[in-house]
C-alpha cells in the first residue's frame, strides 16, 4: 500500500507484514497478517508518530519519501517501546540524526536499554502539550496498556487519537486504511478480540482506566499501530474494548466454549454425545481440538464466552498434556469467573478431573459438574453425557 492522507497533513505511513508466522514470537499470524501502521504529521515541524519493525525498513522509508525526505523529520513519537514499534529506530536516527524523540518519563530508560539512545531526547510529561504549527499535540499516558511506559497522542486541531496498541488487533490491512471502506470489518473484529484475549486481557483494569481518561476528548479519528483506522464509527472500537475488559472481573457473554483432547477416541465420542446436548439448547458454543488448535485462537472464546466445558483424558495419573497446556495459559492471562463442567476417560486409574480442579480453582471458575467414564462409553453414558451437555447448557443460558 501506499502512504494516506488522513486528515489534511496527517498520513498514514505503515507497513504489511505478510511474512511473520508468529506475533511477538508466540501468537500465529501466518494467515492473518498483521499492520504497523506508523504516522506522518506535516506542518511547520514533521513528526512521526510510532514506526514499525526492522523487518521493513526499506518499505516504511519509501512510505515516508513519497510525502517528505526522511531527513526532513523533526520529531518522533514514541508511544510504546516494544520493538515492533521501534525496531526502525537505530537506522532512523541515522538518516535524521536531529530529530528528537518524544517519549515517556518511564520510556526514557527503556530507550537506552533496547537501543542504547540517549541524545536527542525529549521525556514528555501526562498531558503535555506540543504545538508544531497548524497542529497540537497533547499526551495521555496510558501505563500497562500494555506496557508499563505506553501512552497516546492526541491531535487537538483534527481530533485524532493514535491509541498505539489500544483499540489495535491482528490483520493485514487487504488494500483499505479505514472502517468505511472495509467490506469485512468482521474479519478485523473477531482479529481484535483475539489480539486483545492474546496480549492485552491481563491488564483489562488499565484498560478500563485508560477509557474512562480519554473519555471527554472529542475523538473524531482512532488510529491505532495495528489494524484498521476507525473514522465512521470510532466509538464501536471503545466499546468492544471496554466490554471485553469488563470480562475480566465480571461474567461474559451466554456462550460455551468446549475443549477436549482425545487419545483413541474415548474422549472424543463423549464430546461428541455432550455436543448434541449443548446444540439443542440453542446457545452458541465454540469447539476445539487442543491439540490441533493453537492457544491463541482459544484464548479467544473463552474470553467471550462465560461457558467452559472440559474433555480430557488422565494421562499417567494426571491431565492430559495439551490440555494443561491450555488451561496454564488461561490462568496465565487471568481468565476468571467461568462456569464450567469437566468430563474424560481413564484406564487403570483417574486423575486428570483432579488435576482439571487444581489448575482453575485460583481463576475461580464454578464447576457444576463433572463425568468420568472408565475405559469406553456406552449407550447408556452416552445418552446420560447428552443429557449432562444441555442441562450445562441451560445453566449457563438461565444466568442473569
């Protein structure tokens, strides 16, 4: 893509990155995708606002030579430290060896650290301000969202927030910048849900925090480092993440998330038998096969979802490994206040609904239910499991 005017003297200037298989080392995006969108304020002084990872250095130089040479830069804006914001920055400094940085107090140490800069620059305080000509620049700190020395900028004259990781998500941008001209802006929600269970649900109270801060400012445009620019309907982006924040200390939405794993296929019939229960209900209900799906994708629908059915194995006395796995890194991101029901299989002894018990009993997940069955089910379990499946379902469908 080429670079796009925003508002007059406002452009974007970011990148694709259609080559990374793993977001912050960890998370797929080999399909997806994901942008670094970076912005380009022109006026009696240029700045650039966020930049992108190393990976694509000669790409976002071209972006910003197709509006000002790269020399021509004043300032740079540092929103967020974490190197797919920063990675361009040792080279910058080079091509614009004057331009200052502006960042936060706590992203001053940060800097020096990751890459050893010092001079030039500009710590910015908690709602500062820096006027550049025609435009204003005022600065809102945002700390844990999601980093410890994160803040915004917003632009007073256009009102335009570049919210950095907030209001962000995974996705390429597929040749459209901005809500009104995407034909598939389900596509960029259900991306945003998942980066928001993936690298922000931990710290849902600053995110909280942060909402309630910037909530008297005019915002006509929310331009975030990933993702698609809002501009027709900027607040759907705030409240999403203010709903999926709020699901960190209160329940969420009447779904159920199933997760099972299967060994040789004992597990896997009573899924299926307990599936057909929960389906006649009528509620919404996600599956995975954990040792087939990734964790990233998971994360997800259990954050959405106030139902969680268990369906693993005993593995040597204890649970089945992928899912532990999947269930440490539920507790990991403090996905809390779940009502659950657990089932499985085992052979010559149980073990793994006591292990399932142990791991979510600090996530305080009620668990209304479990079923065992030793070796293969019969007829008899297998109606009995349909039966358990859409009573679960009805407890979760009867909540207020």
């Amino acid at each position: 893509m080429r670079s796009v005017q925003i508002k007059p003297g406002i452009y974007w200037v970011g990148v694709n990155d259609r080559f990374t298989q793993f977001f912050e080392g960890l998370w797929p995006i080999g399909e997806e995708g994901v942008s670094y969108n970076s912005y380009l304020l022109v006026d009696e002084k240029n700045v650039l606002i966020d930049l992108a990872k190393s990976i694509k250095t000669d790409e976002f130089f071209e972006q910003i030579e197709q509006i000002i040479p790269v020399s021509k830069i004043d300032y740079v804006v540092i929103n967020h430290m974490e190197p797919d914001h920063t990675g361009i920055l040792t080279v910058l400094k080079k091509i614009a060896p004057h331009a200052t940085i502006l960042i936060s107090e706590k992203g001053v140490k940060m800097l020096k650290a990751f890459y050893h800069i010092d001079e030039n620059v500009k710590p910015v305080k908690d709602l500062e301000e820096l006027r550049i000509g025609e435009k204003l620049l005022k600065f809102y700190y945002t700390p844990f969202v999601h980093w410890p020395e994160t803040m915004m900028t917003y632009e007073v004259t256009h009102k335009v927030l570049f919210s950095c990781d907030g209001f962000g998500g995974y996705g390429a941008l597929r040749g459209v910048l901005f809500d009104d001209e995407c034909k598939d802006k389900d596509f960029y929600i259900k991306e945003m849900l998942r980066y928001y269970a993936n690298i922000v649900a931990t710290f849902s109270t600053p995110v909280l925090k942060a909402i309630e801060k910037l909530s008297s400012l005019p915002v006509q445009i929310i331009a975030p480092s990933h993702g698609l620019i809002w501009r027709e309907n900027p607040g759907i982006v705030v409240d999403l993440y203010k709903k999926w924040a709020q699901y960190a200390s209160s329940p969420a939405e009447k779904g159920v998330t199933l997760l099972y794993g299967s060994m040789y296929g004992n597990t896997e019939r009573i899924m299926s038998s307990l599936l057909n229960g929960i389906s006649k209900s009528g509620i919404a209900v996600d599956v995975f096969n954990v040792t087939q799906t990734h964790v990233s994708y998971i994360l997800a629908s259990l954050w959405k979802n106030r139902g969680v059915v268990i369906g693993a194995p005993t593995y040597e006395g204890s649970l089945f490994p992928p899912m532990a796995d999947v269930l440490h890194m539920a507790s990991v991101k403090h996905v809390q206040f779940k009502t659950a029901a657990i089932f499985g299989s085992y052979g010559w002894s149980g073990g793994a609904s006591k292990r399932i018990r142990e791991i979510i009993e600090p996530l305080k997940w009620q668990i209304v239910g479990v079923f065992d069955i030793n070796g293969s089910p019969t007829n008899e379990d297998l109606q009995k499991i349909e039966e358990f499946g859409y009573d679960f379902a009805r407890k979760i469908m009867e909540q207020p």
